[in-house]
C-alpha cells in the first residue's frame, strides 16, 4: 500500500500507538485505556529525521518500518459526473 521511507525495524507491543511525530522521528505512547492511568509522554522509538511532504499520510507497518502513502482527496467518490 505504502512507500518505505525509513527501515527501522521497531519491534511494536501491545498497548501503545506508534507514529511519526513532529521532529520526523519514530515515537510511541501509551493508549488510552477505560478506567486506567496513563502516560502521555511520547518515547522516541528511532530517530529518523524525515521531513514531511503534504499530502502524505506517514505510519509504522507491521514490520516497524515508516512508510508513506498517498491520502485520498476528500469528497472524490461523493462527485457525479453531469450528463
């Protein structure tokens, strides 16, 4: 589905939600759970420096690599065309 921008091989555990933080770097933070504390700080997994580009959506695969894809255009099915 995606392009890999960046191998990092992150081992992902059960409970946390991986991403691509604001500095380009692969971080982690504990995900909100029903009746249970958590941290929100976020822990930098590996450091990766990537610089955005618009128009992309960045997420870890199962892998543990980031990898990019193109997001789709919102309201493109929603158009009909006219006759």
């Amino acid at each position: 589905m995606g392009k890999v921008v960046c191998k990092c091989g992150i081992k992902r555990e059960p409970g946390y939600l991986y991403f691509l933080n604001k500095d380009g770097n692969c971080a982690r933070v504990q995900m909100a759970r029903r009746g249970q504390k958590t941290s929100k700080r976020q822990q930098v997994m590996h450091k990766c420096g990537i610089e955005r580009e618009e128009g992309y959506l960045y997420y870890v695969d199962k892998e543990g690599n980031v990898c990019k894809a193109k997001m789709a255009k919102p309201g493109s099915r929603k158009r009909k065309k006219k006759k």
